[in-house]
C-alpha cells in the first residue's frame, strides 16, 4: 500500500468527533503547535538599528588611524583599568596596542570626532580625545564588549558607554545614593552590636550594590514591568531584605535569636538566618506596583540561579510575555525582568553557572535576558583569585553567552549607577544578558567571626586601614557642597530608631503565614492521613485524544516507520483498547489535563522523542524539517498547551529551572526527565537543597 493511501485510510479512521476539524487552527507561533518559543518566530528588539551615517564613515575613511586608535581603546582599555579599591590588583600591565604612536597620530593636531568617538566636542586635539578615551575605558570603570555578536551591538554599546561617562547624577540622586549605602552600613553596625556572635553575612565593603537594586527597581518600573525575580547569594542579603524589599527587621531578629520564622503548628522546619527570602509589591513611581521576588536560597552557591530563571519564564507564560507572546505581535513583549547576584569565587568555580549561562538564548529556557551583578570580593572563603580561577577575570565566564560586561570600582559608587542604567539599557534594547562586575572588598572575613588575617595580612592589613565606602562617600558630597552633613545623620539616626522599634518588639513577636497565599490559596499543606481521588476520564473522550495525539496534516510528511510503527500501532491499540503501551498512556493522561485546563511541561534531554524512540510527541516533516506536535491541536482554539522541551545536556540547571517553573504556578504540570535512570544524580544538589527541603 502506497504511504498515500495508508494516510487516507487513517484520515477515515480518526474521525472520531466528525465536528472537530483533521487540523485545528493553531493560536501559537507556527501552524504546527509548537508552544512556547516565541523567539524562533518573532524579531528580538535591536536587530535593526540605525547604522552609522555617511558622513560618519566617510570620516572614519579620512581619519581612519584616529579610529583604529579608538576601536582599540574599546576592545583592550579594561587591561590598564584601575577598578580595584584596595589597589592590590589594579592593572599595571603596559598596553602597547594603546600607543598612539602607533598610528602615527599628531598630539596638537586637531580632529573631526563625528562617527569616531562619542565627546560632547566635535573635534578635539588628539591630547584631548586620549584623556577621553583613558577616563572611559581606563579608569575607575571600564567595559568588555568587543565579542558581542553583532555590530549594531557593538555600536549600540560604544555609543551609550561613552555617553554615560559624560552624565552627572543630580544632587538628589547623590543624596539617595549617600542614604542607601549608610542605611545598609547601619544595618550591619546595629546587629553587630545587639547580636554580636551572629553570622550576618554583612554587605560591608559592597555596599554601593544598594544603589544597583535601587534603580534597576526604578527603571523596571518606569518600563512598566509587572515583575522582578531575583536570586542573591548570602552577603548583603539580609541589608537588602530589611531595606529596599520591605522585610520587617524583626523577622531577622527573630532567627538570630534561633526562633522559627512560622508560625506554631505549621509542618515546616525553616531555614538558616542567610537564607530567608521575600515577595513584596514595592511602589516605584510607576503606573502599578513592581512585584518583586527573592527567591530562597541555599548554602550551595549558584545552585538557586537557573531556579529564578525558571520563576521568570513562568510569570511571563501566565502574563502570555516573552516567548509565549501571542502573534501577530512584531516582537517579544516584556514585563518580567531576572536579576542573578553572584560572588566571584562561585561564579567561577560552580558549573551550574556556565549551565544557565548556555541555556540563556536556547528556546524554551529565554527569558528575555537577565540582569546580572557580581559582587567581587576579589576572594573566595580564603582562597585569592589566582587560585580560584584560570581567567582574568572572574567576569569572563560571561563570555559564553556573547554578554557584554561593566567592571566597576566599588569605591565610585556613581559608577554603579552609571553602569546598572546602561546594563538596564542594554538588556531592555536587545533582550540579552548582561553583567555588571562590582569590584570591592569583604569588611570582615567569610563571616563575621572568621579572623581572615590569618591567611590574607596584607589584604586585610589594607581593609582595616581604609575608610568605609559609605563614610568615605558621605563625607564628599558633604565636602561639595550637595547637602548639608545634617541631613545624612538624620537617616542614619532614623534608621537607627527602625530598628531599635523592630528589636524592641521583639518579646512579642508572633510569626504570620507567608506561604499558600495568591495563586497558592486553595492548596493546602498535606494531612496526617491518605488522601484519594478519582482521576478518571471517560473512555471515549481517552480514544478521542489517543486518536488526535498522531493526527497528523494533510501536507505533513511523516517518516514512514512512525507511520508504522507509531501512528498506526496506537490507532489499532485503542481501537481494541488493550495492550496500551507506556508512551500511549502517557499521551492520554497529558492530553485530559490540556483539556480540563491545565498546560503541561516536559523538558529534559530528547524528550520529544524520547530517549528509546517511544514518546514522538513532537513530530518532524521529513522534508521541511518542521514540527508538529499533535496535542497542541486537540480542539480548535486550544487555550492550554503541551510545551516539549528539548534541553540542553544538563541536569543540575534543568531540574533547578523547571522547579522554578513549578513553584510559581500550582495548577501547571511541570515534569523533568532524566534521560537514563541514574542521570538524576547529575541534579542532586537541586533535588536535596530544593525539592526536598521545599517539603519540609
């Protein structure tokens, strides 16, 4: 029999329901049902941006050694840049690519710096345009961008960093800034001295990172974002917590007295003190309030990155954003915004990172790129960099993924403003990652009773003897002329008496739930007793969907041995309606929850295959490569999907993603699969320090 004809006859026999079409209208992306990738089908912002103009490059073509001189200040500034505050690691190295001399360049000489160089001047001497040059790309900031994967990017990038180094914050904003990192420095001081053998895991010596949450909060606001996701290592987490995310301190003061934070009663174990978390709707300045989420972390670091990615992708399936963006829309709409906070050591040292960081632009895991801030001790427990890595920098791991990066010299924190407000820029323009390296210092040792002199005496003998970055930028707004030293005590004493009301509360503090409320209200904790259910779909509704799940397109070409072997096989198995295969059951049950409701997730490596040829829930047109996934086209109009998730050859950052997609959303079906039984042992971490402990 010709396959023709074998595919008539099964056209025959699937007209189980004759009122549903052979090939429901697809509402998603492709005529084949393909969900959830979004950015296969759409123009990403930024792919199309204004060249430079003629004149531009006709003076790029006169002056071409001046731009030479430029371009290289671009790509190779950042190796003499002097971004360390402790000045133990600031670049020494000499830069010859950087003489100007190479380019037989006239010092007095004047120049036309239009399509060259971003100064205010358009020409300048070249004295001029090289001091330029050094304080951007060569001085207490610097930035990495010569390896993104586009020229417009790489325009993009030139153009706006230059700029940025021209802009001055208004005296307000200094103010603020001031308040931020004296408020978190109050903070560690206070807990000090009420709680003194407490392990805080402090932001002292990082505090300029207040000013980097600060206004990516703000700008995501203003960009009328519904939704930030972050995920944060344990230093300075507890400052950002009681401070700009609104937890109340005396939650914290609450665990460093060894209490739980649940209320009595509830079946929960509760975590360490540098491990809680927040959701709090924080009011912006915006049209509505930014929701943001600090999603808990574990004591294995990076381990919680791919989870808060994950939480991203889902808020944006539940807001139909991003990838799951409804056509006809011309690009990726974009509510929902990932911050990663990282430590230098554990960006470098833990895979799981460089996992995440591969799966950032794969279908199915994009969430529109994240944010990313490093907060660089410039050391691990006690381990320096030139042990802790082979890179130059600990950033460089970012280079896998083409992401732009800002270095920055903690002890300007103006930089830091600077650089989030570009990297916020970036990420907003072209939906890629990007990276902000904070250089600083760690106050104290891993934690506050470790005595890191022991193994770093000359860096710390440097730390012990500087000023602290918020007393040290207080004092020179002050010295300026910005405000009066008055109005920065205030909101130290101000904040001083927060706390002192939050600690005083204390001896009548009761816990409230936080836990099952929203989305979650309605789930309820698990009983003492077995529960039953009846789960059972009517049988003709099951052969129904057996039938639509290898009902196959006029026009689609199917590999013949599917036909056979799959297709065929399971219209005879549930036309007899036994020896019902595991792929066919599988099939049935995934099927009723899209109708009843609910979408389904499955992800892991070659799932829509399967591993031994069993699954086929995607199918592949033997001449047009296309996909087909039959369960996506159960019913007209389908409003619930199956999402099949070919992943990337991980597990650790798949399991951690797609648990960050189940706990964002009870009433969607996420399932990870290990490709061969012993696999799961590749995602242990995630298992133990998520999975588990999220049960208890």
């Amino acid at each position: 029999m010709t396959l023709h004809l074998r595919l008539n006859n099964l056209r025959k026999l699937l007209k189980l329901r004759p009122q549903i079409s052979l090939r429901a209208t697809s509402q998603y992306h492709t005529q084949d049902g393909v969900y959830g990738c979004g950015i296969a089908a759409m123009t990403r912002p930024g792919t199309s941006i204004k060249q430079q103009d003629d004149a531009g490059i006709e003076n790029r073509i006169k002056n071409s050694n001046l731009y030479r001189l430029v371009s290289a200040y671009r790509e190779h500034g950042h190796r003499k840049a002097t971004v360390d505050p402790l000045n133990l690691h600031n670049n020494t190295e000499t830069v010859d690519i950087l003489n100007p001399e190479l380019y037989g360049l006239q010092h007095k000489a004047m120049y036309d710096t239009h399509g060259i160089v971003n100064m205010v001047e358009s020409s300048a001497q070249l004295s001029d345009i090289i001091e330029f040059l050094e304080n951007t790309y060569s001085g207490t900031i610097s930035a990495e961008f010569s390896h993104l994967p586009t020229q417009a990017e790489r325009e993009w990038f030139a153009e706006h960093f230059e700029k940025s180094r021209q802009t001055q914050l208004t005296n307000e904003e200094k103010i603020n800034l001031a308040k931020l990192m004296l408020e978190s420095q109050v903070y560690d001081r206070f807990v000090a001295n009420k709680f003194s053998t407490v392990k805080r895991y402090g932001g002292e010596g990082a505090e300029p990172m207040m000013a980097f949450f600060s206004e990516t909060f703000k700008i995501a606001s203003t960009h009328e974002m519904t939704n930030v996701v972050l995920c944060m290592h344990h230093r300075g987490r507890l400052n950002l917590l009681t401070g700009q995310l609104n937890l109340p301190a005396v939650v914290t003061f609450n665990k460093m007295r060894g209490k739980p934070e649940f209320p009595s009663g509830t079946s929960a174990t509760g975590d360490v003190l540098s491990h809680l978390y927040q959701s709090v709707d924080l009011d912006m300045g915006g049209e509505k309030p930014l929701h943001v989420t600090m999603i808990p972390n574990p004591s294995h670091l990076e381990a919680a990155t791919s989870v808060a990615t994950g939480k991203a992708r889902s808020k944006q399936q539940r807001n139909n954003t991003g990838a799951y963006t409804r056509a006809p829309a011309e690009s990726l709409q974009d509510d929902v915004l990932c911050l990663h906070v990282h430590g230098d050591a554990s960006l470098t040292g833990q895979g799981v990172a460089a996992e995440g960081l591969a799966m950032s632009e794969i279908p199915h895991f994009y969430v529109c790129g994240s944010v990313h801030l490093i907060v660089n001790n410039q050391i691990g427990f006690t381990t320096e960099k030139q042990y802790g890595r082979s890179s130059k920098y600990c950033s460089d791991i970012a280079k896998i993924a083409s992401c732009p990066v800002i270095h920055v010299n903690a002890d300007h924190p103006e930089d830091i403003v600077r650089a989030t407000r570009l990297a916020l820029d970036y990420r907003l323009k072209f939906q890629r990652d990007i990276f902000i390296d904070l250089v600083c210092y760690r106050r104290w040792g891993h934690n506050e009773m470790d005595d890191p002199s022991m193994t770093q005496p000359l860096m710390y003998d440097v730390i012990n003897n500087r000023e602290n970055i918020p007393d040290k930028y207080a004092k020179h707004i002050v010295d300026i002329g910005v405000c009066e030293k008055s109005v920065l005590d205030l909101a130290v004493q101000e904040r001083t008496d927060t706390l002192s009301e939050q600690l005083q509360s204390l001896s009548s503090y009761i816990p409230e739930p936080f836990y099952l409320e929203k989305q979650w209200s309605g789930i309820v904790q698990p009983r003492s007793y077995l529960t039953s259910w009846d789960t059972g779909v009517d049988v003709d509704l099951l052969k129904y969907i057996g039938a639509r799940s290898v009902t196959i397109g006029d026009n689609f070409n199917i590999h013949p041995r599917l036909l056979k072997t799959h297709v065929e096989s399971r219209l005879e198995k549930l036309k007899e309606g036994t020896a019902l295969d595991w792929a066919t059951a599988e099939a049935l049950a995934l099927g009723s929850l899209l109708l009843q409701g609910h979408d389904v997730r499955i992800s892991g490596q070659d799932v829509g295959r399967g591993t031994f040829s069993q699954r086929h829930a995607m199918l592949v047109d033997q001449k047009t490569d296309r996909t087909h996934i039959p369960l996506n086209c159960l019913i007209e109009n389908q409003t619930h999907h199956l999402e099949v998730v070919n992943s990337l050859l991980s597990e650790e950052a798949v399991l951690g993603f797609e648990y960050g997609m189940s706990i964002d959303h009870p009433m969607r079906l996420v399932i990870w699969e290990a490709q061969f039984g012993d696999f799961f042992n590749g995602a242990q971490i995630i298992i133990d320090t998520f999975i588990c402990s999220g049960e208890s």
